[in-house]
C-alpha cells in the first residue's frame, strides 16, 4: 500500500489555520466556520486509521492503535479556545503531540501517518508565539528527519529523509494566518474605539447646542419678561398716583415690548436655524427698541463676521442692554463696534439710573450666559462698574473676539 492520498494546498492551508472552537475570535472577530475544521480534523483522523498498518492488539499492532489514539486526542485538542488551554498547557500538548505524530512514523508500516505531523505543526505556528512556534517546528523536523534518515521504522525504505524535516514547514501558514488574525482584531479594535469616540463627540454636541438653546431661551424669555414686568409693575405703582397719562406711558411700554419680544423670538428661531442677521442693523433695533436712538458707533473697517460670532455677538449686546434698562433706569447707553486687523470689540456702557426702578428678581444666568458665548470664540469678556470718566458710577461690558 501507498504511504497516503496527497493533500490539497488549499484544504491544508484552511486546516492550519485558527482555531475553531467558535465563530468568532477574541473581540468578536470572525474566525472561519467551525464545522469545517471539524470535519477535516475527523477526516483527517479517519483516513489515517484507514490507511495505517499495522493495526492490532498486541506488538507494533497495538502501539500504532495507541500513537493513533494519542495523535487524534491531540489534533483535537486544537478547538480549545485559550481560555479552556492555556499557553503554557498549549505548549506542554504540542511538543506532546510532535512527539507522538514522529513516533508514528517510526511504527508505522504505511498509510498518512504524516498527516498529524503537518496539521500539528501549522497548528504550533498559529497557536505559540514566534519563537516556541518556531523551536517547535524544527524540533518536529528533526524528530521526523531522524526517523527516516535512520530507518527507525519498518516500509521507509523508498521515503527521503527529507520529506521528514519538511514537517516543519506548514508553521509558515500557521504564523501567517495568526498575523492576519491579529491585523483583522486590531482593524475592529480601531473601528471600535474611532465609533466610541464618534458617539462621544455627538454627545458632547448633543450637549453644547443643549446650552446654546438654553443661552437663548434665556435671551429671550427672561429679557423680555422682565423688561415687560418692570412697565406692568409700573403702570400698577402709578395708577395709584392717578396721573393716567404716566400710566397709558407704561402701558405703551409694555406693548412695545411685547411687539420687541416677537421679534426677539424671530432672532431666536434665525440662530437656531444658523441664518446670518445684519450685525449694525440688528444693534440698532436693539438699542431703540430699549428706549436709546443713535448710541451706535462704529470704527474700524467694517467687515463680515462669521455668522456664530455675529450671533454671539447680538445676544451680548441683547443682555447688556436689558441689564442697563433694569438696573440703571434712565440713564444713557452708548454701544460701540471697533474692528481692527486682530479683532472685533464690543462694548455697551450705561451712565447711572436717575429714577429708582424695582429691577426685579433675574435668573442669574446673564452674566455666565456671557462668558459662555464669549469663551466658545475663543475671546475675552469684562464686565464692571466705571469708576472714573464721565460715566462714573455706570457699568460697562466689554467683549473682544479674535479674528
């Protein structure tokens, strides 16, 4: 009989190659299917039971039933995952099995009984780090070499001592398809982490525009529900005086406010739309619709702002202005645009009240609103009382945004 049937490149490469105790890998990599390594490691084993003599219950018989056996057990053993067999237990079985499939050969009369010789090997390349791997597979080289250079057994007479040490071989497959394996893991493992950082950067926006809405909820609800309960409060304080032209005053305040508050809510809706607003003309309504005509002054060379600092840029002015009408009631305004090369300044300065006005209560928020607007474009933001100058005892806010 022959010394066994040719095996494929392909089935050889597809046998070597990891491990199938599952479908998937470490970190949930796709390994091939598990049912085929399955059925050519039983196959395998089946072909050389079917084609190894002698087989027997006593003498050499007996001993190529029992390397037979000890052969199987440890090509099987190769769809244990890592977990279940450890390295240093995965070592300790393959140079076990190495062994076994060489004394194999030496017993054996005839049949595939290099089989387990090539299987365990492209096996060693896959599952032990380089060098083991390696060591390995040229100890089984040796082991087999040996064996037929020195004809240990019975029927080697027309094999080459060769095909021995080429035993050794099929760890390349082994140690290439183990590369692949790691390169795919690391490839999952960077699209993991690039969609983690994906999800982290939409919830971090999630959350920053969360806060602009919240900035401009503020704008526009508290500014103006303040600003009109200030008139209400007012027309109320004064109807007791009974000078009904103070009062119809106050009441056409708190209209006029009202009508400001629609448009502040169509500025709102604009913002949140990203949709540009004319900067100068925009300060100019704000400042009128407070009570100020002609406090804009601009300098510098006037120039388009990008559309988020032209709206940050309006809501400061927006909370500057209403602080001054609730806070410094009658007194002037004075709001002012400098451009220059490295930057656009704003600036609303408010002289102190000259009637005493209940402000109210306010929400706290205008002056961290501010700084909030201010700090995402990267400028600066003062805010305090003037001590010195003509408007002594006033309040300026001062914004400088770069670029």
């Amino acid at each position: 009989m022959g010394y066994g049937r040719a095996v494929s490149a392909s089935e050889s490469v597809t046998a070597l190659g990891p491990p199938p105790e599952t479908g998937f890998g470490p970190r949930g990599v796709p390994r091939q299917d598990p049912r085929l390594h399955g059925a050519i490691t039983l196959g395998i084993i089946a072909i050389t039971f079917a084609t190894v003599r002698p087989l027997g219950v006593e003498g050499r018989g007996l001993a190529v039933v029992a390397l037979l056996a000890v052969n199987s057990v440890a090509l099987m053993a190769r769809h244990l995952s890592d977990i279940r067999l450890p390295p240093p237990a995965a070592l300790v079985w393959l140079t076990g099995g190495v062994a076994a499939a060489a004394a194999l050969i030496g017993v054996g009369r005839s049949g595939s009984v290099y089989l387990f010789a090539y299987f365990l090997v492209g096996h060693v390349g896959y599952r032990l780090p380089l060098k083991q791997a390696l060591s390995l597979a040229a100890l089984c080289s040796l082991l087999c070499g040996a064996v037929l250079y020195f004809r240990l057994g019975p029927g080697h007479e027309q094999l080459t001592w060769t095909l021995g040490l080429s035993t050794g071989i099929p760890v390349v497959a082994g140690i290439l398809s183990r590369s692949r394996q790691r390169a795919v893991e690391a490839m999952i493992q960077s699209a993991e982490s690039a969609e983690r950082a994906a999800r982290a950067e939409a919830q971090a926006a999630v959350l920053t525009e969360r806060s602009r809405i919240a900035r401009d909820v503020h704008d526009v609800l508290a500014h103006s529900l303040a600003g009109i309960n200030m008139q209400l409060e007012l027309a109320d304080a004064l109807i007791d005086t009974g000078d009904l032209e103070k009062v119809r005053e106050a009441n056409s305040k708190a209209h006029s406010m009202v009508k400001e508050s629609l448009k502040q809510a169509q500025w709102t809706v604009h913002a949140l739309r990203e949709d540009a607003l004319p900067l100068l003309e925009s300060l100019t309504a704000m400042a009128e619709s407070s009570g100020h005509r002609d406090v804009l002054a601009v300098t510098g060379t006037v120039r388009e702002l990008p559309t988020r600092v032209t709206q940050n840029l309006l809501r400061i002015a927006q909370e500057a202005l209403t602080n001054a009408a609730r806070h410094a009631a009658g007194g002037d305004v004075r709001v002012e645009l400098a451009f220059d090369d490295a930057s656009t300044t704003l600036r609303v300065r408010n002289t102190p009240a000259t009637r005493e006005v209940t402000a109210g209560v306010g929400s706290g928020m205008g002056l961290i609103g501010m700084r909030e607007r201010v700090a995402l474009l990267g400028g600066t933001l003062t805010a305090g009382p003037l001590t010195e100058g003509p408007d002594r005892g006033g309040w300026q806010v001062e914004a400088v945004i770069p670029g």
